[in-house]
C-alpha cells in the first residue's frame, strides 16, 4: 500500500514521460487489483432474468405481464427503453439482457474518465471510493440490473460545473430509479451545505418536477402497476425483520466504512467540514437512509450504496487531497479499512449474500 501511494504523489518537475507512465500503470493496476479482490470476496450473479421478455414486450408496444411483486422493474424508464430498442433489432434471452447491463457499465466508466479527465474528480478520489464503497461488487452481485445508468446521471449531476447540466442529469436519473434519485438529490443538496457550496433552488424545483413527471408517465404507461409502496405493504413484516437482524451490517457496510475512509484520507477537513451548522441536515439525512435502506427495501445493502453514491462523490471530490497520504500510520488505517470492507457483505431480504459463485459454477458445469 506504501508502493501504491507513493504512485499518487505529484511527480517532481524532473520527472520524465517515462516515469509518469509508469505511474500511471502502477495506479491503474492497485485499481484493478482491488476490484478483482472485492468481486472474489462477494461473488458474481445474474438478477431478473424476467427483465429480457419485459424488454421484448415493450418493443412489441405490449404491456409487460411481469408478477406482482416484481412490477416495479416498470419504473426504470429510460433502462428499459434500451433494453426494448436492443430487443428490436434481435437480442433475445440473456444476451438482451446482459448487452444491456453492460451498456450501462460503459456509460458509467465513460462519464467517470471524463471527469476524471478534466479534473473534476482526482485519481486518488476515485481509487478510495473503489476502496471503501460497495460501487464495484454492487454491480457485480446484481448483474442484470441497470443501476448503472442511474450512477452515471448521478456522476454528472455532481460533477459537472454547469447548473442547467446538473439539473437535467438528476431528472434523467429520475427515469431510471425515480424513489432513489429524489433521495440521493437531497443528499447531494444536504452535502453541498456541508462543503458551504451554494444551492439553487431552480435546480432542486426542477429536479423535483421530473420526478413528479416519472410518476405520472409510469402511472400513464402502465395502469394499474403495483409499485415498491404496495410491495412494501404487502411484505413488510419480512422486509422489517430482516432489516432489524442485519442493521448493523448495513450501516457499518454502507454508512460507516465509506465516512471513515473519507475522515482518514483527510482529517482536518472532514472534521472542519461537520464543524458547520449545516451539517445538523446530512446527518439528519443519513439517519433517513439508515431507516430506508435497513426497513424499508428488499436490497439492503444495494439501495444503501446507491442512495449515498452522490452524497459521497462531492465530499471526496472536494476532500481528498490529490495525493494519498505517505504516513504510515494513515496507509495502516486504509489497510484496516479496506480489509473491514471485504469482510462486510452484502445482505438483502433473504440474508447475507457471499461468495456467491453458485450461478456461474453451474453455468459452466452445465457446459
């Protein structure tokens, strides 16, 4: 780990291409590194598999006939319209639906290295929200799931300097998961006060509007759609009793590991930043995601990354220093962190989900 920080130092002025190539690879590298050994230790599996006939029924204008409970995947609008246009020009089955998770994926990886390109964003951010948030195994435990769309709007939403940008990136966000997104939105306004950064209230109005939108299209598209609310009402006795038994996981998974990586990157400035008054209204706002990602959600731990994600992309883009600290007390405690947030797992409804290999070991034993 001292190695890998020593790659995030700014090269002194005698430093020649070469060896800023090499730096770049050996960061690139820990980068991957990372990723392998946080998809080893939670697993790989596909989700909704239900989704692929969906997608062919919207690009036949027929009405999904999904069940009850699984109703709500109707909500991801703009996913789904790719899924369907996929669907039109052949894809069927798996391969429709894994073509179009991983659409996504790109989308998100590109929007990431574009900020990180014009410097929005700093290479050691990134590298410690690799390695304190659940981003990579989320997509990897939940294959087929088009979370990824809804990260990227999020990314821009965040990063980009442009306020009419800003705004239009989190109401699309609104059309891939309209509940979360205005949940993850306030968290972003609550972190903005904490970095003393100005809110415009036009932009929160208009985001506002777009989910009041969502919910009128999908209301419109598909009459009679049973949502999350009724999901929830029907099954809340077993979502709550789940969510009490693993709490603490997720919290600790989810809310704890992430702010403590962000505190050991940069002490004083995390600790000045909560110093402000305004900071009362994201802790406020953690206890809701608390409540919401523990009692009221199936994929605990999934909804819990996803409702922070933005949240957590401004506070270490305007935190972390751009080179990861040499100390080695510092680069002990990310050791500690990093191995805390491999133990972590994920938990849903039905428990703690780890290792999970099984679809894949029979996939390739049926073979």
């Amino acid at each position: 780990m001292l190695l890998i920080a020593d790659q995030f130092k700014e090269p002194k002025a005698s430093s020649n291409a070469e060896l800023l190539s090499i730096r770049k690879t050996v960061c690139f590298m820990a980068v991957v590194f990372v990723v392998l050994l946080e998809v080893l230790f939670s697993g790989a599996r596909i989700a909704d598999w239900d989704l692929s006939s969906a997608f062919l029924s919207m690009s036949e204008g027929r009405v999904p006939n999904l069940a009850p409970d699984r109703q709500f995947q109707l909500e991801g609008l703009l996913p789904n319209s790719v899924g369907a246009g996929y669907a039109v020009i052949g894809l069927r089955g798996g391969k429709l639906l894994i073509t179009t998770w991983l659409t996504g994926i790109l989308f998100f990886l590109s929007v990431c290295g574009y900020y990180m390109h014009l410097g929005r964003i700093g290479f050691s951010a990134v590298f410690l929200m690799i390695l304190s948030t659940r981003i990579t195994d989320t997509f990897s435990m939940w294959q087929g799931r088009n979370d990824a769309f809804f990260l990227a709007f999020v990314v821009v939403g965040v990063l980009s300097p442009s306020v009419a940008l800003s705004a239009a990136a989190f109401s699309l966000a609104c059309f891939c998961h309209p509940l979360i997104a205005i949940l993850s939105f306030l968290g972003v306004l609550a972190a903005k006060l904490v970095m003393k950064q100005r809110i415009n209230l036009l932009h929160a109005a208009f985001v506002v509007s777009s989910f009041a939108v969502t919910q009128l299209l999908i209301r419109s598209l598909y009459p009679g759609i049973r949502d999350r609310t009724a999901y929830l009402a029907q099954g809340f006795h077993d979502i709550l009793f789940s969510g009490m038994h693993y709490s603490l996981v997720v919290i600790v998974s989810c809310l704890f590991i992430p702010l403590f990586g962000l505190y050991v990157s940069n002490p004083d400035g995390f600790a000045g930043s909560l110093r402000n008054r305004s900071a009362t209204l994201f802790l406020a706002w953690l206890a809701l995601v608390s409540v919401v990602s523990t009692l009221l959600v199936l994929d605990h731990t999934r909804v819990a990354t996803m409702l922070t994600f933005g949240p957590l992309v401004l506070l270490y883009a305007g935190l972390v220093p751009s080179g990861l600290p040499r100390d080695r007390h510092v680069v002990n405690a990310m050791v500690g962190l990093f191995a805390a947030r491999l133990l972590a797992p994920h938990v849903d409804m039905h428990g703690i989900l780890m290792f999970e290999w099984r679809e894949y070991l029979e996939f390739f034993r049926l073979r």
